[in-house]
C-alpha cells in the first residue's frame, strides 16, 4: 500500500510538473522582508532601497514603481526572458533565452549582461512563475552557451519581480541579490546597480504601455 502510494504521488508530481523543484537561498526570505531596507532615491512614482545580507559583499536592492500599466502584460513581459534585449534595453542584456522550459510556470533561461565598467557575464537561473510574482534563483546547470563559455558566472544571483494591485494603484517591485565575482569593487557594483535598474523598471513599463497601442 505504502509502494502505491508513493507510485502514485510521483506521477502526480510529475504531470503537475511540481517535480521540478526551485531551491531557494537560505537569504531569500531576508531579501523578501521588509525590514531593514535603506532609502537611497524616493520620487514621485520611483523608490530605490538597498539592504546587506550575509550572502553578497554587494547590498541588495529593491525598487518600486507605481505605473498605470497592465499587470497582466507586465507579467508576460518579466516572463518572456528571450525577448529582454529588446523590451529591457536598460538591462544590458545581449542575448537571452530558454534551457528548458518544464511547463506554463517554470523554466531554466539564461542571459548574458553586459554592462560598462564590468566584463561580460552569463546568467543562468530557473524562474518560477506564480499568480503575481515571478522568481529566478541561480541554476547549478552545467548547461554552456558555446559562443559564451568564457563568460564570467555570478557567485550570488536571485529574486523577483512582484506586480501589486489595489483599485487606486499597481506597483511593480524589484527584488535582487547579485554578487557578478570576478575583480570589480563591490562599491562599484552596488553603484552601477543603483543606476541601470530603476531605469530597467521604467523599460518595463514603457514596453508594457506599448502593448495595446
């Protein structure tokens, strides 16, 4: 009977495709909490924190971002990570696409960022898509891009994007941990992050506006 079952509930897994498990940083629910996070830049629509965790010399940021865009398509924006070098010019993404893709809510992307003062790296990571919030954590797969393999591998990458809704407002909040290793200055790092990704948030935006125009 215990053999059945075990059967049983392993089929299940499979075809729900829960088998495929995301292993999340022990950080990941101190990245997700909302103490602890510093104001760096508050305007109108836009606010800028960062926070250290134990995990990366580099501090985490969050950014918000009140738009009046669709949640729904900013979803499918985040989601579609193959297309990011055009709807997130911000971002520095070069090249991006898909390892595999398990099912309508998990898939294994990659993408390589290329962002001045720092060498080129590739990112790999398995997103993991929910109601209103999608994950990445940095994959172990062994899995190279030939025309990359000399790319430098980030020690430390995970996060999200989260899209809040009320009946006055939508926010669409960024959260990420990033360690990119190599030689640059943690302190250059965290400033040039300050930078690109509250404008990648406005590529976001802007793209989703665009949607049904």
């Amino acid at each position: 009977m215990k053999v059945k079952f075990i059967f049983f509930l392993t089929l299940f897994l499979v075809q729900t495709g829960l088998s495929q498990i995301v292993n999340y940083p022990t950080d990941w629910d101190d990245l997700h909490h909302n103490s602890g996070w510093t104001i760096v830049t508050q305007k109108e629509r836009l606010c800028v924190y960062k926070k250290k965790l134990k995990v990366s010399p580099v501090p985490a940021i969050k950014v918000e971002l009140n738009t009046r865009a669709n949640p729904s398509d900013l979803m499918e924006i985040i989601w579609a990570v193959d297309k990011y070098p055009v709807n997130l010019p911000s971002a520095h993404s070069t090249d991006a696409g898909f390892i595999e893709r398990f099912d309508s809510n998990h898939q294994l992307a990659w993408q390589v960022i290329d962002i001045p003062f720092l060498s080129p790296r590739m990112y790999q990571f398995n997103h993991q898509r929910n109601l209103n919030k999608i994950d990445w954590v940095k994959s172990t797969n062994k899995h190279i891009i030939q025309n990359y393999k000399d790319l430098i591998v980030p020690a430390v990458n995970f996060g999200s994007w989260e899209v809040k809704t009320s009946e006055e407002e939508t926010t669409l909040i960024y959260r990420a941990c990033t360690d990119p290793a190599g030689s640059v200055p943690s302190w250059l790092v965290d400033r040039v992050s300050m930078w690109y990704i509250p404008q990648m948030l406005l590529d976001l935006e802007n793209t989703a506006l665009q949607v049904d125009k």
